[in-house]
C-alpha cells in the first residue's frame, strides 16, 4: 500500500467517524462549542460544497476535511460553517493551509467559519494553531483551535469509562500507535477493545460502526485478522447469544472483496475474491515490513505486487516476526 493508499484509508475512517458522531466528536474534544450549538435544530455536512472549494485551492492537498452547517442556541437564525481538519502528519505550512481554507469557504458562503484540527500525528512538539503576516504596520493573524490525540496517551482509562461514543474512537487510534511494532500486542489489543463494544451495551449499528473503525486503523496480516474474526463470531455466540449479522466476518469479507472485485467481476465472484486475497497480502506484507525495518524501497514493493502466490505471500507474512531482514524475508517470494 502507497502513501496515497494509506492516506485515503486514515482520511475514509476519520471522515466517517465524525459524520456518525459528530455530537459526540464535540462534546469529547471541543466541549466549548458542543455547549453552545442548538443541535435540536439539526445540522448539514457540506462535503460537495467543501470539494469544489479545496478543488480550487491553490494548496492542491487535501486531508481527512468536514464542514458542517450548525446553528446556536442563541435564538438568532444566525448559523455558522466549522472546518475539522483531521491532520495525519507533520505539515510545514499546515497554518497557512488552514487559513486558505478558511478564507475561501467564507468568501463561498459570506458566513463566519470556525477552523477546528485534530492532531493525529506522532510528533509532540507539532501544534500550529496560527498563521501571521506582518509588515510595516499591516497585520493579520488567524488562530484556530487544536486538539493533539497524544495528549489522550495516560487517559486511557478515562476513554474507557466514558459514555461518550467517540471515546472508543480516540481510543482505538491510540491503541494504534501504541502496538504499531508489535503485531502480537496489536492482536491481543485489538480483540479487547472489540470485545469492549459489546461489554458497554453498545447497538448492533454502533458495534458495526465502531468496529469498521478499528478495523480501518489497527490492520493485521490476513491469517490473523481470520483468528480475530472467528473468535469475535464466537464470543456473540457464547457470550452474547446473539449474532450481530457476524459482524466481524461480514466486514471482513467486505474489506477483502472491495479491494480485489475491480478486475475479479468478468471472470466470477471466486475469481475475484483470490485476487482481493491477493491484494490484501501484499499490502499488509509492505506495511509490516515498513513497521519493522523502516522505509521499504519502491522496487522492493514492486516485487511483492508482483507476486500473485497467495501461499507465498501468507509465508513470507508469517515469517515477518521472526526474520531479522527484508531481504530473507523477499527471498521467500
């Protein structure tokens, strides 16, 4: 999986995330405007509107963006548009950035809009919440707010008891980072924290919802994600007595077929879910690999894409915990 690739999934999960529980995204990381904003009278996500305005920024980036429409509770018909920038990565001109946003959905809509990030990189000392130019007397500085996820690292148990749904979410993200190199803790990890959604009571839709989440951001090798699936269809059979659609397997099955079912449909649904497999193997072999040894280089992905032995490629990932190079683990291929 490419840079692109995995930026998409990071922004796909995050985008879904805050639509689902935008309430709940507020009231847990910008209380003070969660207090103020009248949500009996609704709210709109603009996202066309947003996507023509970022087509025409001159920035030519894009993250994981919302606008929303939402209105206060202080009886006026006044509304307000609010940008969420959802930031994965350390970015030199993210204020700047911020700011043309800023500017060109005001100039859009001649409405007041309130600029909100979520800091979900792994540098501490990242925190822009401000752009300024200054010269010879003219002055303009634009500040917004800024939540940073690692500040959550230390609260987890706090994010554990709360009611609030997105706990879980911020949650899951921090359970990422922390097992990123440790495929075996991520496993253990991530089935505890599946197992959570079902200890809280949560509704069959939040469970599917918040699961597709976790699933989005804590990846494990196909032969792994298989044992996790197969234990969580037990455990709603066992424990819960209840199947929740088979949550975990349906979603599963849904993730390896959106990615291999492009070229597979002609030949037959077997057909193309060998090549989802397929696909799915090599992408998790980079990933792994990248997580272990660091930067893998482009002819080193090219030949992973290149193999279509799903056996091989399910070896090879096997052996990713227990070779000390990329290059024994390539031989296998």
């Amino acid at each position: 999986m490419n840079e692109i690739e995995k930026r998409d999934y990071f922004d796909e999960a995050w985008k879904e995330a805050i639509e689902k529980y935008f309430e709940s995204f507020l009231e847990l990381l910008f209380p003070q405007i969660y207090r103020d904003i009248d949500f009996k009278s609704g709210y709109q996500f603009l996202d066309k509107e947003l996507e023509k305005i970022l087509k025409e920024s001159l920035t030519g980036k894009r993250r994981a963006d919302k606008l929303v429409k939402v209105y206060l509770k202080n009886g006026e018909e006044k509304y307000i548009l609010i940008h969420i920038e959802v930031q994965g990565k350390e970015e030199r001109e993210f204020g700047k950035r911020m700011y043309t946003y800023n500017y060109r959905i005001h100039d859009r809509y001649d409405k007041e809009v309130v600029s909100l990030a979520v800091l979900a990189d792994t540098n501490k000392n990242f925190r822009p919440n401000i752009y300024k130019v200054e010269y010879w007397g003219f002055r303009l500085i634009f500040q917004f707010l800024v939540v940073k996820l690692l500040d959550y690292l230390g609260k987890e148990k706090e994010l554990e008891d709360s009611k609030n749904i997105f706990g879980i979410i911020v949650l899951a993200y921090l359970n990422s980072l922390k097992s990123k190199k440790n495929i075996e803790e991520r496993f253990l990890i991530k089935k505890d924290l599946i197992m959570r959604l079902y200890r809280k009571g949560f509704k069959r839709e939040d469970i599917i919802n918040l699961y597709r989440f976790i699933d989005w951001v804590m990846s494990l090798p196909k032969e792994m994600e298989n044992k996790l699936y197969e234990d969580i269809k037990k455990y709603e059979q066992e424990v819960i007595k209840m199947p929740y659609l088979s949550t975990a397997e349906r979603i599963g099955m849904e993730k390896g077929m959106e990615k291999g079912m492009e070229k597979g449909m002609e030949k037959g649904m077997e057909k193309g879910m060998e090549k989802g497999m397929i696909r799915k193997g090599q992408e998790d072999l980079i990933i792994l690999l990248e997580e272990k040894f660091g930067n893998v280089e482009e002819k080193e992905k090219e030949k992973i894409r290149n193999c279509q032995n799903l056996e091989k490629l399910n070896y090879a990932l096997r052996k990713v915990l227990s070779l000390d190079s990329k290059e024994k683990i390539l031989e296998l291929l």
